[in-house]
C-alpha cells in the first residue's frame, strides 16, 4: 500500500508500483506525478481503508508528508503510534533511554532557547528540531560563541518559519518552535533502510555511510555503500534495530500488525555500539535516494518490502573481499543564484547545466534533475567509483559552478 506526496516521485518507484499493483491512494498529490499516464492501482480512500483493514500488507509513504494523511485515515492504527514516537526526536530519546543510560540530552521551546546558557549545556552537542527532515534546522556547537551564532540563527529562523515565510515542508514533517539539544557522538555517520516484520525482526535493505566534508558539515551531499562495509555492520545493525524495537513497542504497550517501513541514522561509537540519531518512520532514504539498493546490490526496496522479502545478504556479499566499487548517491543543493531567481519569479535566462555536472562521475548511473524553480535541490546522481578521490571532490563540488546563463 502506497500513498504517493510531494516533494519528489521518481520514476522508478512508478515502476515499482506498476510491477507490484500494490494500492495507490488516489490524491491531488498523486495527480501532480502525472500518474493517470501509468498503470498503477489507484483506489478511492474508502477503498484504501477497507483494504488496510483486510489484508496486513506494508504501508509505505514516499515521503514523510505523507504521514498527516496515514493519521487521518488510520487514526488508531499500530502505524501511528510508532510513526508519532519515531517522527518526535524527543519522544524516540526518551523512549530508547533505557538502552543509552548515559547520553544526555534535553528539549527547549524558544522561549527557554532566548536563555539558554552555553555553561549549562554538553561542551559538545548538536541541536535541531524536533521534529525535522533533511538536516533543515540542524547545527553543530561546541563553544560559547558557536552557541551564540547558532542561537541567533534558529530565533531568526523560527520567526520566518512562524510567519510562514519558510514553507518547503508542512509544521508535521519540520516544526521549528521546539528544539531538541543532545551530545555529540564522535564517530562514523551511517543510516540504514529497513523495516520492522511484524515478529520486530529488523530486516535491512541496505547500510549507507554518510561523510562529510569537516566537522562543521552537515548536508546531506553523499551516502556511500560497499559489499565491505555492508558485511562489516550488518550483524550489529540487525542486533541494535532488534532491541530497539523491542524497546520502543514496550514504551507504546503495542505491537507491529504489519511489516514497518523506516530510514534510521547511527553513530559508530569507539568500541563499536550503535547509538541512534534518528529514526524516520513509514518511509526509506529521502528523496528516493533509497533506490541505491538497486544500483548497488539488485534490491527494490519497495518489491522487498511489499513481498516481505529478504536480501540475500550471504550471496551479494560472497565477494566482499575482492569488490572494491563503492557506489554512492550525492544530492546537490539548488545553486544560490538560481534560488533567487525563483525567489523573485524572474526571467533570466538561467538553468542548471546537468551535462556539467554529469561529467564529474566516473560511472553514472543516474541522474535525476529537480525542478529547482520549486524546490531546496537541483540534482540527483547515483554512481559508482573505485577511486576514493572522487568521493572527496563531489562531496565538496561546488553547485555555483553549474549555473548556466
């Protein structure tokens, strides 16, 4: 089951959906994708609930403004309740708080946040909403005067947000009038797709790193993954996400009555633990950047899913040992000076050159252009590379370089 929302739909999730004819909840939304052009299923929602009521098939959103609709229709649903507590970083901290006795962590509203003294806080912590999406709101700080700047910022931040000046994604995808504060963890960034089967068995569709360009990065420029690395985290993976969900289905006094879908981010601490950034529920990588399964492994992660499937993680990874390609997906910010040509609805002649940046990949398997004239990001690419130098160069390219006029 599928409910299909903006901001982006890529076209091989609509062939996904066509293969399976799993059902599309028909919507406004939906009709923006052009999808009365594809075979899919789409279905009324009286048809959607009745089906969600007969048959335990997984219920997935491709992308998290989506999930105000799943509320509305399903109101006391299982998929709620976990939705809820995953998609609040605060509850889901508090919720694992068991598992991690000893982090530190709080929530401010902007009112405690005008306050807040540097000296009351962890030396080292990063601070973002509590209810966010792609590293919007999020920031480093780790002296006074970092928290000074950074403070400054959110306050001036939440203001546009609160005159609706800010209006990228709904108040239940990112709210900026509260805050969560939490300590760093030093360590390797990573996320993973996978979902909860209906026993709490975490099934991993794949494991991603996430690098960034110096400590005070926090984009969302690429995610990498190798048969290596993938073989090197799984066990741990798979052990953490069991525990996990065994935790937080105690905290709700609930069960899952279906597969679960979600994208999760860890910190690989020193001695090897997992500890959670973020769960992000009903739903894979943003953006569709999830489909890097298929690129790099053979998975479709919504067949997987939908078909209560398995990777075969045994045979893909039978030649870690001798498989240096590393593929990776890398995301690219709309430019500055095409942002305010939008902004001002102007008529320069302006563009994205895509065949510009198409030439910086060594192997391309993909590239996904994004209507920059309405969105926060130009380009999406999908790669694959055995050169660890070009990791670093796209990591850091700049996006002004591409802007043709």
């Amino acid at each position: 089951m599928f409910i299909v929302e903006q901001p982006f739909a890529s076209d091989f999730f609509f062939r996904s959906l066509e293969k399976l004819q799993a059902p599309v909840l028909a919507s406004a939304a939906a009709e923006e994708f052009n999808v009365a052009n594809r075979n899919l299923n789409l279905v009324s929602d009286k048809e959607f609930v009745e089906y969600y009521r007969k048959i335990p098939e997984p219920l997935y959103c491709n992308s998290e403004n989506g999930l105000s609709r799943v509320a509305t229709l399903f109101p006391d649903a299982p998929f709620v309740r976990f939705a809820e507590l995953f998609k609040n970083k605060t509850k889901f901290r508090q919720a694992v708080a068991p598992l991690y006795p000893n982090f530190v962590f709080r929530e401010v509203d902007l009112t405690e946040l005008q306050t807040l003294r540097y000296e009351d806080l962890p030396r080292r912590f990063v601070i973002k909403p509590s209810v966010g999406f792609l590293s919007v709101g999020v920031r480093f700080v780790d002296s006074a005067a970092d928290w000074e700047r950074v403070r400054t910022e959110i306050l001036r931040e939440s203001a546009a947000f609160a005159d609706g000046k800010s209006a990228d994604f709904p108040r239940e995808v990112v709210d900026l009038t509260r805050y969560l504060i939490e300590e760093t963890v030093d360590g390797e960034e990573i996320a993973v797709d996978a979902y909860f089967a209906v026993d709490g068995t975490p099934v991993v569709l794949d494991v991603l790193r996430h690098p960034f360009a110096d400590a005070t990065d926090v984009r969302d420029r690429i995610y990498t993954t190798s048969k290596k690395f993938v073989r090197r985290l799984l066990p741990t993976l798979e052990t953490t996400l069991a525990r996990i969900g065994a935790t937080v289905a105690d905290a709700l006094d609930t069960s899952f009555d279906r597969a679960f879908p979600f994208h999760a981010e860890f910190r690989v601490a020193a001695d090897g633990s997992l500890v959670p950034i973020e769960i992000n529920p009903g739903r894979f990588a943003g953006w569709h950047t999830t489909e890097l399964a298929f690129y790099a492994y053979g998975v479709d992660v919504y067949e997987t899913l939908t078909r209560g499937l398995r990777p075969d993680w045994d045979q893909i990874l039978a030649d870690a040992e001798t498989d240096d390609a590393v593929s990776y997906f890398a995301i690219f910010e709309t430019p500055s000076a095409l942002a305010a040509v939008a902004a001002t609805a102007a008529t320069d002649d302006v563009a994205f050159d895509y065949d510009a940046l198409a030439r910086e990949f060594s192997t391309l398997f993909e590239l996904r252009r994004v209507d920059w004239r309405r969105r926060p990001l130009a380009a999406i690419a999908f790669a694959q590379t055995t050169e660890p130098q070009e990791l670093e160069r796209v990591l850091k390219l700049d996006v002004e370089r591409f802007v043709r006029r």
